[in-house]
C-alpha cells in the first residue's frame, strides 16, 4: 500500500486549513484615531455567526463584511455611534456585547442577578430545614445538664 495518496490528502487538507484562517488584508487608516476606532467597533460588536465571538476574533464571512462595512464607515467619516446605530439596525440588539438598557433587554441584564438571588434563597431555605430535620443528638453530659435545668 503507498504512503503517496495519504500524504496528498492530508497536504490538501493542510493547505485548505491554511486558507480558511486567512486574515484580512491590512487596513490603511488616514490617522491613528481612525484605526482606533475600527479597533474599538470591532471589538464591541459581536459576530453573528459565532455568537461567542466578537469581530476581531471571528474568521467567519460574516465578521470579515462587518469589518469590511466598519472600516469603509471610518473612512467616510462616520462616528462611532452613526457606526453601532447602522449595525443595530441591520442586526439588532444581539450584535452588541453590552446591549443598551431598554425594556426589551432587562431580563439580559438582571437576569443573573435574580438567578443568584434565587440559588442564595434555595440554600438557606434547605440547610435550614436539613437542620430542623436531623436535630444533633445530645451527648451524655449535655443530657445530665438538660435535665439539671429542667428541675
């Protein structure tokens, strides 16, 4: 049996890995406030196909035309909130990390506080009652010093 086809596939599949975790090209900026911004934008908004991800970190399409779209708005001149209210228009709430408090994302936001809130109540209420239902028996003496006060 040859080694050949073997070693042909796993190149090819050395060389597809290698394209898929292409960057993008590098982006000109016409000043360093420019290029802080996209790198503030990019790190704000989420990747919509990762879900776990924001732009920056994300190799999916879709975070490499939303950095494409961020960039081409910095250099038009648009500001950071013209940025973040185009894509929350065209996205919605879930492509910011921080959503904004509205009525529509209270539960994203005390969520986990009432969640803790909750655990905390459960165990008290059952190390209370663990404690009410296995009283710790007496010892000897403390039997003899009960009943020492009871007469």
């Amino acid at each position: 049996m040859s080694k050949f086809p073997a070693f042909a596939s796993l190149m090819l599949g050395l060389f597809m890995t290698v394209h898929s975790f292409a960057l993008d090209a590098p982006k000109e900026f016409a000043n360093p406030e420019q290029e802080r911004l996209y790198g503030q934008v990019i790190r704000e908004l989420r990747c919509l196909v990762c879900q776990n991800q924001n732009l920056a970190d994300s190799n999916a399409d879709l975070a490499q035309d939303l950095r494409r779209k961020s960039y081409e708005m910095i250099v038009s001149g648009k500001g950071y909130d013209e940025i973040i209210h185009f894509m929350v228009q065209r996205y919605g709430d879930f492509v910011l990390y921080r959503p904004r408090l509205k009525p529509a994302t209270l539960i994203l936001w005390f969520a986990p506080f009432a969640m803790l809130v909750l655990l905390v109540t459960v165990v008290v209420a059952r190390t209370r009652s663990q404690k009410a239902r296995h009283p710790v028996p007496l010892s000897h003496s403390e039997k003899l010093r009960v009943d020492k006060l009871l007469k």
